[in-house]
C-alpha cells in the first residue's frame, strides 16, 4: 500500500511573513488550482482515506481529491506545520532575522533545530501519522496533505539520510506529491511527482 504525502499549494501572504501556524493563510488563486492539478494526478490511484493537516491551507489543498473522490477530509495533528518561533516576522529573503539580537537566541543549535520543533520529533509524528493512514485506508492508498518541513523529515527519515539539511535543495514543491509504499511497517519505496509543475510559477509562499 501506498501513502501518498501531498504538500499544499500556494498560500496568499502578501505580507510575506513566517506565518507557521497562524490562522487565516489560505490558498493563493494559484494555490487553488495546484490543488486541482494535485487532484488530477491522484485520481490515477485507488485512494481509499484522505486526510489533512488542520491549517486551512492544507484543508483547502484536500478539497479537490475529496469532491472528486467522495471521501470526507479526516484531520490528524500530527501532519500539522513544525512550530516556528519566528512565525509572524516578515521574512522576504530572510533580511533581518540574523541581524537583529533578539532572534540571535533560537539560532544557538541549527542542527536540532532550535528555533522550533526537532527535526526527529517531526519525522516521527508524520511518520506515524503515515502508517495510521495506511491502515485506514484499509488495503488501498491514502494520501496525506502537510506541509514542506514536515514532508521533507519523513522522508529523510524514510532514506536513512540525516535530518539536517540545506533548505534551499529541499525536493518538496508546492502542491507535490511524495509517496511511500509500504511492505507491512517498512517503506520499500520513494516516489516523487509534481503535478503543478507546468502552471506559472507563484510568489514562493513558503511552508
């Protein structure tokens, strides 16, 4: 069986803060239609559980596969964005946050990280979250909508490659879908699609 994690779209932020897991970040008109497209792509599969991060950007991405599947949009918190201290800061190119001291704190340990959630903790609360939707799905694929940090850990996790890494060669795009075939409890298999890729490229609104 098959679990298929699929990153939410595009998010309107024109303020271009962290916005991590604040409320009211909802899908760009981009953001919409990477969800069709990810809801195309899926389609293809037999997909018998669908369920979602409780962030409305995640719950917005799952709409399309639940209408065209007729499967009710389940929520687990353990598919939720990684906490952020930062959340809320402007961060458009990341200027500021290295300069200003007050931030100098949650930078002390980059490889845990400290400026939030472990990278560990993350990959086994998705992990797990994976492997219950798995047997939800009760023999079919389930597919899984999260976000890019959380994604990108399990998947690590999931190669046996260490969880910290370089933010800017995560292979995670919006509205893309990882997917791990399971043989009993172990994944035997990555794949990895991008079924948006030929729309107009957005903002980069983050996570």
């Amino acid at each position: 069986m098959t679990v298929h994690l699929l990153r939410h779209g595009e998010v309107f932020n024109p303020g271009r803060v962290l916005y991590g897991r604040l409320p009211g970040f909802k899908l760009s008109e981009l953001g919409e239609r990477q969800a069709r497209a990810a809801a195309d792509y899926l389609r293809r599969y037999d997909i018998g559980y669908l369920v979602s991060s409780p962030l409305e950007r995640a719950r917005q991405t799952a709409e399309p596969l639940a209408a065209d599947t007729g499967l009710e949009v389940a929520v687990d918190e353990r598919l939720i964005e990684a906490d952020n201290h930062l959340q809320g800061r402007r961060v458009a190119g990341g200027k500021g946050l290295f300069t200003d001291p007050s931030n100098w704190k949650y930078f002390r340990n980059p490889f845990r990280p400290s400026w939030g959630d472990p990278y560990a903790e993350i990959a086994e609360r998705v992990l797990a979250a994976a492997r219950a939707a798995r047997d939800a799905g009760d023999g079919r694929d389930a597919v899984c909508v999260s976000h890019q940090l959380p994604i990108v850990c399990a998947r690590r996790r999931a190669l046996g490659e260490r969880l910290f890494h370089d933010p800017r060669r995560r292979q995670c795009a919006l509205a893309s879908v990882t997917s791990l075939t399971f043989d009993g409890d172990k994944i035997v298999r990555l794949g990895y699609h991008e079924p948006a890729s030929a729309l107009p490229s957005g903002h980069g609104a983050g996570a």
